[in-house]
C-alpha cells in the first residue's frame, strides 16, 4: 500500500465511533484524474482509499480522521456519514465514462482491505453500504455491476440469499409509480426502517421510485425498474430479518 496524503479531511467527533464502510467508484476517466481530485484542497472531496483497477491501493487519509467522501447523504438518522464511516474509492469511470466491471485484483484487495477494516471496527454488515444507498437521489455507485454478494460471502455486508417468503406467497401486489394506499405505506415503512430516508404516505412518490431503484442497484442488479414486484417484497422482508427486523410484523416492531 502506498501512501499520498490528501489534505481533504478533518477531526471526526470525539464521541463519534467508526461504524460503517461507503464504497464508491471514482466515475472519473482515469485513476491519475481521480487521485489529483482527492488530493486537490480547492476540490475538498477525499476517501480514506482508493483501489486502482490492478489491486494498487493508495491510502490518502487516515481511518481515526473523518475523510469528505459522503456528501449530503442520511441513513438511519445519521445525516454526517463522514463523521461515522471509513470511504473507499475503487477505480472506475462510472455511467458517465464507460462504466465497466470491477477486475479480480481489484475486487481481492478490495475483500481483504474491507475484511480487514470492518473486524477493526466492529462494523455491522448492515452498515457496509454504497454511496447509492446513502444519496440515491444523486448518486449510482458503485453500481449494479459491484460484486455485493462475493462481499458478503466473506462477511464483510448483507446479501439476501434466499428469501423467507417465496415469490408467490408474499401477499403483496407489485407497486409502481402513481399507485397509492396502504400497501405503499407498507412498503415505504419497510424500506424507512432498513435504512433509508422515506416518508410513508401512502403514495408511490418520485422519492420512493428512486429509493426502490437504489435497493435494486445494491440487492436486486439483474433488473432496475423502480418497481416492486414478488421478487423486491421477498428480498426486503430476509434483509429485514438478517438486520434484526421483519416486514409482516412492522407495528408490533
């Protein structure tokens, strides 16, 4: 691991402990552009690492200080991700440049650099999250074709491998936008109570779309519509109940 430092970060709170892992892609043309950003203090964006395409890791902040990789971004309540979290970069030009899979020695670093932050602070595989799921109204990565499952074979995030209501016994009817009613309200509780900040109104919102379209993006890959069907009730109702809650019994929870 080389080490460049970046000016980009300052004191996380002194009561604040480190409990949750961002990953991001750099969604610049090249490695060189994105690390020259991170490093630029007029730019004040930064990561504690950044993993190149060919496994070279670059530590640009120290994990005991708050790197500014987050942004304007909430989960759970907590709306200074920065102040909590450890940000990675892996190297990837993103939709906007040629958005491309994530190599093997960069996903291999990637698992042993992960693994071996989230034993150090203890942090929940709820809490090992993309940049997405923190600002899904602005950003997409690290995207649909982030191997989410891998990581979590090796217990480092969530992945729901099955569910614990199959497809045609869920009992819920498929959502999309414009719809409304208390099935809305279910789903939107259950997706406020994962994590993500959403109001239950009952109406099948812009916001919930892009919230929807973001749980896709991280447990879903194969088809981003925004729209839930069988397959989208049955992946939240075994992501609750790996993270301690449960989508049939909400109020009694």
């Amino acid at each position: 691991m080389r080490e460049i430092p970046s000016p980009n970060f300052d004191e996380r709170p002194a009561e604040r402990e480190i409990d949750m892992l961002v990953l991001h892609y750099t969604g610049m043309k090249t490695a060189v552009a994105a690390l020259a950003r991170m490093c630029d203090p007029a730019v004040q964006v930064s990561a504690h690492y950044m993993i190149d395409e060919d496994g070279t890791t670059t530590a640009l902040v120290a994990e005991e200080r708050r790197a500014w990789h987050a942004g304007r971004a909430w989960w759970r309540g907590e709306s200074d991700i920065n102040a909590c979290s450890i940000g990675i970069e892996l190297v990837n030009p993103g939709h906007e440049f040629g958005y491309r899979n994530f190599p093997e020695p960069q996903m291999a670093v990637l698992e042993d650099l992960a693994g071996a932050i989230v034993a150090r602070h203890a942090i929940p595989p709820e809490r090992v999250l993309g940049h997405s799921d923190l600002a899904p109204e602005r950003r997409k990565d690290p995207g649909e074709r982030f191997d989410w499952q891998r990581l979590a074979a090796a217990g480092i995030g969530l992945w729901p491998r099955s569910g614990t209501l199959a497809a045609g016994e869920v009992g819920l009817p498929a959502l999309g936008p414009g719809d409304i009613g208390i099935d809305v309200v279910t789903l939107q509780t259950a997706l406020g109570r994962y994590g993500w900040r959403i109001d239950p109104t009952g109406v099948y919102s812009l916001r919930t779309e892009i919230v929807v379209t973001a749980f896709q993006r991280h447990f879903r890959p194969h088809r981003i519509d925004g729209r839930v069907d069988a397959e989208i009730w049955s992946l939240l109702d075994v992501l609750l109940a790996l993270s301690g809650r449960s989508l049939q019994n909400q109020e009694a929870s």
